[in-house]
C-alpha cells in the first residue's frame, strides 16, 4: 500500500482521531459546538485534514436535507464525522463545505505554542 502522508494544521490546541492520535484540526477552525452527531455531540470546523471520505450520500437530517460524505481518519479509517456538500435549504448553505467531527471519537490535546517573533 505505501507510506500515508499526514498534514499537520498547527496550532496550540488540536483536535485528533482518538483511536490514532492523528492531528485532524484546530481549535481556530471550530464554527460550532451545537452539533449532534450519530453518538452525541458533535463540532463543526471550518477545514480538517488528514481525512478520506466516502461516496456521496443524500440525508435528511433535523435541519433538512443534505448532501454529506462520511469521513474517516487517513491513517487508521476510523470513522469520525461527516463533511456537508451541498444543502437544500438556504438558510443552511453555511455548512457546505464544513467537516463535522464527533466529540467521543476525536479527542483534544496540546499542540505547540506559537511564538510572536
């Protein structure tokens, strides 16, 4: 198969796989904490890395209907989230294009201090 390649988004605060510990995203990219997901509560970000994504699914969800992929760790694929590619209704375009990572299946850690140079 090969070697995977990883990105790291940076930051002082990281949100990771909790199977893996791989660097999914920042706390500079978090949107939202008011999300549910499949196990609970759930955080919209901006942008996340290090993920690979499933076909296309159509779902209705409590805020209507949505255009998702699933999304999973590149280096372990667990399943964590969802990404939103397209919605129906205006009122929730905001979300396209935005990663959701459920909290019990990521996990937050320290990351590294930039400094003001």
């Amino acid at each position: 198969m090969g070697r995977v390649f990883l990105e790291h988004p940076g930051g002082s605060r990281l949100y990771c796989c909790a199977n893996c510990f791989t660097a999914l995203t920042n706390r500079g990219e978090l949107i939202s904490t008011r999300f549910t997901g499949a196990t609970g509560r759930a955080f919209l970000f901006n942008r996340a890395v290090n993920l690979s994504f499933s076909e296309l699914q159509d779902r209705v969800m409590l805020t209507g209907r949505h255009i998702v992929r699933d999304v999973s760790c590149k280096n372990c694929n667990a399943r964590l989230g969802w990404i939103y590619e397209y919605a129906t209704e205006f009122s929730q375009r905001y979300k396209e294009g935005r990663v959701i990572l459920e909290r019990s299946l990521v996990t937050e850690v320290d990351g590294i201090a930039e400094s003001a140079a």
